[in-house]
C-alpha cells in the first residue's frame, strides 16, 4: 500500500474509531476489524485477518492493540504500526484521563458512592460469569493436566499466595514442554 | 523514579497478561494494590468498573487511571507506554516466526498451559472484590451482622441472569449501580 499522508490517515481514523466504540475488549475488536479492513477496505484478505486474530491471542498484552500492531505493519510498515497503535490507545486513554480527574471529586459523593457500591456486586457477577464459563470449557475437555494445572494455580495463588508471576511462568513452561512431549510421543495430555 | 516504577509495573503487567479480555485484572491487582498500594481494593474495584464501562482494553485503562492519580498526565503517559512495550516486541517477533514455520507448537503449547492458570488468576481477584463487596474493608468474617444482603442478593440475582440469558455486561452494571444504589440509599 502507498504510504501517504491519505492512508495514514485513514488508518489513524480506522483504528480510532474501532478502539472508541469497542466496549468489553478482547475478542469482540477481531470481527470488527475484518469488517473494517477486509470487507469494507479491501486492504486485507480473510485469510490474513484470521492469522493475525491467531498471532494477537498468542501474544502477551491488550488483544485490541496487539491486533492492530499486526494490521499497521501489515499495511504500511512500522510507521503505520506507530499510528495504528496510537489511534487504539487514545480513546480509552483520553476517557480514563478524564474520568481519573473527576474520580476523587465524585467518589466522596453519597449518592455516586452507593451507586458504585450497587456497581460493585453486578461487576463481581460478571467477573464470576466469565470464570464459570471459561472454567466450564476446561472442564468439558475432560483432560485432567488442564483441571490439575486450574485447581493448582488457585490453591497456590489464593491460599498460599505465591508470586504471580512465578505461577504464569511455571504454567508456561509446563504447556510448552507438554506440548512438545505430546507431538513426539503422539499423546493428547493437554 | 515514580515515572521509573509505573513504567516497570505496567511493563511486567504487559509482559505476563495473556488471554485478553480480563486476563489482565489479577496482575494489575497484584501489581497497583498488593505490591505498591497505589489504589486500595476498593479503588481498584470502582477503576474495573469504570473500566467495564468505558471502551478499550483494561490494561490501557488501568494505566491511564492510576498513572494520573499518582503522577499526573506524565504518569499516565509512562505507564501506558510500559503497558504495550512489550506487546509490540512480541507481537511482531511471533508474527516473523509464524511467516517462517507457519506452525508455532510451542505458541500453542504455552497458551494451553496457560489457559487454565488465568481462569484460576481471576476467580482469585474475583474472589477478593466479592469478598469486599460482601463484607467490606474489614474481610470476611462468620459473623452474619457484617455481611451486606444487598450485595450479596444483587450479585446472586445478577449472576443467576447472566448464565440464564446472554446479558450485556455494562447494562447488568448500570442496573446494579441504579437498583443497588436505590436499595443503600434507602437502607
């Protein structure tokens, strides 16, 4: 693709407005993006929006800038990574500047103050929401290493309160050496 | 050196954040609340709140919201840069490897690994908002004068919705905010 001042543009506005109007995070950005760059644009192929889907979950960080790193560079180079990156963060950044001004004014509020404490129990619902239905999926493969690994962390985060990143490390390096295992030995462990 | 920790923080929360969505929340409770108290538990509960809300990932939000309430714009400015740093690296380091060998095994492997270790990191923070939204600041305790029913029949009566219907979560929390708020104001 041409790299002027035109399609900088277009893609600054493209991931800005994607960022802005994506609420939840995650997962949702993806089919919003293909909309956007393949349907409406023609800039990407399916195909192509799939690997990058694939490569942004695989990565460590928001999925939502990590895929439109990927589209930037695949577009115009790491210029267009710098603006894709930049049209992705500053919307929620410019909302949560705002927000973290008013935030100590309002807090002290009664009213605004039982409303977030209401707010409260509803996030703790959609929180323990999410966990139920991410748990469920582990539990349904039936395949005890990915239940063990599940009731392990937990009991050494929660109880024993072991350092976090000691535990995604571990776990880490555990799936990578039993996948390797797995695809030497043809065995399906996780 | 504030600038220099928030930049640090975010970056480890950046580094070690897999899976999306709210992967992220156990580390940056971690992080903000149990390594540095620069929110407290219930800060940090009203900043996913906030965060639930408003467009744009957690951890861009998080970075935001507390680089500004400990060091102002600069602080937001680092923290957010900390935050996608590492993103950045590796995103395109993976996307070179995978134009290579097309397959990552080891990719997959780590992922697999790690799926079930964040759902256990979040039922953790889950478990300490919910905590602090049944029993306050002061933890929990068997004694049934200090826990708050109202918290405790909203987050029943919502959970019980969401796994019956496919509800938008910023619609069960704006409800909760109106009715809960209602019922504290009232009580």
């Amino acid at each position: 693709m041409e790299k002027n001042s035109k399609n900088y543009f277009t893609l600054f506005k493209s991931t800005f407005f994607l960022s802005a109007f994506t609420f939840g995070g995650g997962y949702v950005i993806v089919p919003m993006m293909k909309k956007k760059f393949v349907d409406e644009f023609g800039w990407l192929e399916e195909e192509e929006m799939l690997n990058i889907a694939a490569i942004a979950q695989s990565s460590p960080g928001a999925m939502a800038v990590n895929a439109s790193i990927l589209v930037g560079w695949r577009l115009l180079g790491l210029s267009g990574a710098l603006v894709a990156i930049l049209g992705t963060i500053l919307p929620p950044f410019i909302i949560l500047s705002i927000i973290s001004l008013f935030y100590a004014a309002f807090r002290d509020n009664a009213v605004v103050s039982a409303v977030l404490k209401g707010m409260m129990a509803g996030v703790c619902a959609v929180i323990f929401d999410v966990v139920i239905t991410m748990g469920g999926k582990i539990i349904k493969t039936r395949k005890w290493l990915p239940i063990l690994i599940m009731v392990g962390a937990f009991i050494v985060y929660y109880v024993l309160r072991v350092n976090i990143i000691y535990i995604i490390v571990f776990c880490a390096t555990l799936g990578a050496l039993v996948s390797l295992y797995d695809k030497h030995a043809g065995k399906e462990h996780i | 050196m504030i600038y220099l920790q928030l930049f640090w923080s975010f970056l480890q929360i950046g580094l070690f954040s897999f899976g999306g969505g709210m992967a992220a929340m156990p580390l940056i409770q971690n992080q903000v609340v149990d390594i540095h108290g620069w929110l407290t538990l219930a800060e940090f509960t009203d900043l996913i709140t906030i965060s639930e809300m408003t467009p744009g990932p957690i951890a861009i939000n998080s970075a935001t919201f507390v680089g500004t309430q400990i060091a102002g714009f600069g602080g937001a400015l680092v923290s957010t840069l900390g935050s996608i740093l590492p993103s950045c690296i590796i995103v395109l380091s993976l996307a070179w490897l995978y134009s290579k060998y097309q397959e990552l095994v080891v990719i997959k492997g780590i992922l697999a690994g790690l799926r079930p270790t964040v759902v256990a990191l979040i039922l953790s923070a889950g478990l300490s908002i919910l905590v602090l939204a049944f029993w306050g600041s002061a933890g929990f305790t068997w004694n049934l004068a200090s826990l708050d029913f109202i918290a405790v029949a909203l987050f029943a009566g919502w959970l019980f919705l969401l796994r019956k219907f496919d509800l938008n979560p910023i619609v069960v929390i704006l409800d909760s905010g109106l009715i809960g708020g209602t019922c504290y104001l009232l009580f």
